[in-house]
C-alpha cells in the first residue's frame, strides 16, 4: 500500500483555520477547517469490500490516518459514513457517485485533452448574421459587405501570440 505522511495534516488546518480571513474563504463554512475522524481498518475493510475494489494507496493511507472527509478544496472532501448498512460519500453532490462504475477500470491512463473529438468552433462567416461580428465592415460599390471583403480583426495571433496587426505568418 502506497502511503503517504499525513502527520502534519492537524497542524496544517489549524493554522489555516486561524489565518486572516479563514472564515470567507469559499466552502470554508460547509467543513470549518476539520476532518472527521480516520476509518478504522475493519472499516476500511468493509468499503473496498462493498465497493468491490481497493481504493488507491493514497486514499487509503488519507481515509486511516488523516480523516474520512471534511476539509478541502471548496466545500471539502464528502465524508465516508456508514448509513443503512451501507458505506457511501455523503454531502452535496456524492450521490453523483455511482457505485456500479466504480470498479471499471480509469479510461484515461495517458495524458489526455477533453476538448479532442469535439467539432470546431465555427468560423464567423458561418454565423447567420452580422449582429455581434467582430469583423469590419468593408462596403462594396453597392453598399453591402459580402463574406470575401471581410477581414480577421482579432487581436492577437493564436498561433504565436503577436499582435495581429504585426503577424504576417499566420494571420492573413
């Protein structure tokens, strides 16, 4: 089992929990800067038993010697508790958990961008009307500005971040 040193984990809250301004931070009054109380290792037993799969190491060293949840990031870490018979997160938003993919195994074991198989953004001549272009109005000799006249005004070079006015390799 992976484990990590959790020790100084009190330490660390308490003094975060004392700072300046502790009591505005975000979510901070949903866990007040405590963890509840580490899973005993029967208990730990029992989740992944329930569960059907071993939590990561990590995890697992977090939930005995650190706390079974509370502070966090945002609103803290759902809490681990027994209800029912039955061991699951609790708290705003742990019931987006489902327990049945649980033990699948993570898709993502590379690095990976989220964006990748969504379509392009479109490009602005596609766009149905002139309300909210960004692209100047060129008249023609007959007062109308048809999608070849029009030229790209964006402000910077997406390519290599130089303004558009000086990028000549990439904008055109």
């Amino acid at each position: 089992m992976t484990s990590a040193d959790w020790s100084d984990v009190p330490e660390r809250l308490a003094r975060l929990a004392a700072a300046p301004g502790a009591r505005e931070v975000f979510g901070a009054a949903s866990h007040s800067w405590r963890l509840e109380p580490p899973l005993r290792a029967g208990e730990l037993a029992e989740v992944e038993a329930q569960l059907g799969l071993e939590l990561p190491g990590e995890y697992r060293s977090f939930l005995l010697e650190a706390g079974r949840g509370g502070a966090g990031p945002a609103y803290g870490l759902f809490p681990m508790r027994r209800l029912d018979g039955l061991w699951q997160w609790e708290g705003d938003g742990a019931d987006l958990t489902d327990r049945s993919t649980l033990g699948r195994p993570f898709p993502h074991v590379e690095p990976f961008n989220p964006a990748d198989g969504l379509p392009d953004p479109p490009d602005e001549d596609d766009y149905s009307s002139e309300e909210g272009s960004t692209r100047p109005r060129t008249p023609t000799g007959n007062g109308t500005t048809p999608s070849s006249s029009r030229r790209s005004t964006r402000s910077a070079c997406c390519t290599c971040v130089t303004s558009a006015a000086r990028c000549g390799k990439h904008l055109s």
